[in-house]
C-alpha cells in the first residue's frame, strides 16, 4: 500500500471518527494490538533505513546519490504524510478512551505518535543539513510538509466535535478554526461536504507523491488495523473509499502474532537484506 492510501485513510478516520466514538461499544483489540506492532516494525525500519542512507550518503559520489533519490524521496514522504494518519487516529482513539472511560487504545495512540514524532525529526534535521539532497528537493519536501500539516489540522478540527484535541494539530488554533467553520452545517451538509474534501485531497497529494512504496507491507497492516475497528456499515452509507474495505477483510485474519515476533526479535536475514539493497549497501 502506498503513501498516498493512508492520505486517503486519515480523511476517512476523520469524517466517521465522531461516529466511531459515539456508536461503538469498544474497540477491536486485535485492530488497536495490530495497529501498535505494525506501526512499530515500520517506525523501526525507517530509524535504520535513514541511519545507513545517513552514514553512506556522507561519502558517496554524485551520481550515487541521485541515483537513490527516487528511494530517498519515498521514503522521506512516507514518514511526512504518514504523520497525518497517525495524528488522526491518536485523537480518535484519545477521544474513545475519554468517552468510555477506559484507558487501553490512548496509550497505545500516542506511543506510536511519539515514535513518529522522533521519525519526523530526523527527517527535518535530513532536510536542513543532511548530505544528498539538493535544495531544489528539500523545497520540495517542505512544500509537501506544510501541505500535509494543514490537512491534519482540518481532519482534526473536524473531529473537535468529540472534545479538545488540539494537542494533536500541528497548530492547535487553526483546527479550532476548522471545527468552527464545520459547527453550523446541518448533518446532511456535513455528509456532503466529503466528497469535496476527497476529491480535493485527491488533487493535492496524487501528484505530489513519489510512486515508489517504500513500506507497502506495513502500511496495510496498519491500513487494515484502523479499519478493523470500523462497522462496514459507516463504509456503505457515504461510499467513502469502500475499495479500502476489502484491505480489512484479507488483512486481519491474525497477523498481529507475526508482527509481535518480528518486533521483538531481530528481523529475518532476508527481510533485512531486501531493504538495505535498495540503498545500495
């Protein structure tokens, strides 16, 4: 799975977390225990991936470096667009805990926010002083940062309905500003409203996306993870994304075991050796 479906991802959790909040009695803990080991594998590989391309891009030679940007760009928007969806689904699942008083999805969210704050970081420090990104790219980067950043905070001003999430915006006052232009529609111009948010997403992020999917495994097991936890019925009644659906059917049959292993052991010599050689060590 690419990049640009878990974009698409993070603005469906936005328009059916209020309903997801109210209307569920609890949460799938298979989805909320995958969701956690899969974002966790993912947040691994991407520490070790831009510490080797760090340590070999510091002596490598022009050409080298351009020759790994397509991969080098993947992997740098995955982290930044990546971001949006875990920000949304930390304050869904914050905001379920606060309405059911219970305390087993919030912790969960926001570990794997932490670790996506730290993945972030490094990228930014990459950006700024990093070796093997010329500036022209770096703009580039930056421009899609500061896209990505306004759309979270409009998915999480959507869900401001369900309590203060400001904590998860990027800047909290422009998603009160959000959830204030959203608080005088009536329920059928809410539902109306997505489909022009989704095509509007469409067009500022489909071209701006590398092709290259750098996690494709772990971005549907988290893909399939969040919606596990959604009734198919919230699916069918707005026709938002509902090719997603079937990536929950054939994803959560249980996998979250395997994921487990493979973050608490060493990864598979195989699975180690695949990655490292698209950065050419």
């Amino acid at each position: 799975m690419h990049a640009y479906n878990l974009v698409q991802l993070a603005a469906l959790a936005a328009a059916h977390g209020s309903l997801l909040v109210r209307g569920a009695e609890r949460l799938s803990a298979a989805g909320v225990e995958q969701y956690w080991a899969a974002s966790k594998c993912r947040l691994d590989r991407w520490s070790r991936t831009l510490k080797r391309y760090s340590q070999i891009a510091a002596g490598a030679s022009v050409p080298w470096r351009r020759a790994q940007w397509p991969l080098t760009r993947g992997l740098l928007e995955e982290v930044l667009t990546g971001e949006m969806l875990t920000r949304v689904w930390a304050a869904v699942l914050t905001s379920f805990d606060r309405a059911h008083g219970s305390d087993e999805a919030e912790p969960i969210a926001r570990s794997v926010l932490i670790g996506h704050l730290e993945a972030r970081h490094r990228v930014l420090t990459l950006l700024v002083r990093g070796p093997g990104i010329e500036t022209e790219q770096a703009v580039q980067l930056n421009h899609l940062r500061r896209r990505a950043e306004r759309w979270t905070d409009l998915f999480v001003g959507q869900l401001g309905i369900v309590g203060d999430l400001g904590e998860f915006a990027f800047d909290p006052q422009r998603a009160a500003d959000f959830a204030g232009d959203s608080s005088g529609r009536s329920r059928s111009g809410e539902r109306a409203k997505w489909p022009v948010l989704l095509a509007s997403l469409r067009g500022a992020f489909r071209q701006a996306l590398s092709p290259v999917a750098i996690n494709p495994d772990l971005n549907e097991q988290i893909a399939a993870a969040i919606l596990a936890c959604f009734p198919p019925e919230l699916f069918d009644s707005t026709g938002v994304m509902k090719s997603l659906w079937m990536v929950r059917l054939n994803h959560l049959a249980d996998d979250t075991q395997g994921l487990l292993g493979e973050l608490l052991a060493a990864e598979p010599p195989s699975r180690s050796l695949r990655h490292t050689r698209r950065f050419g060590v």
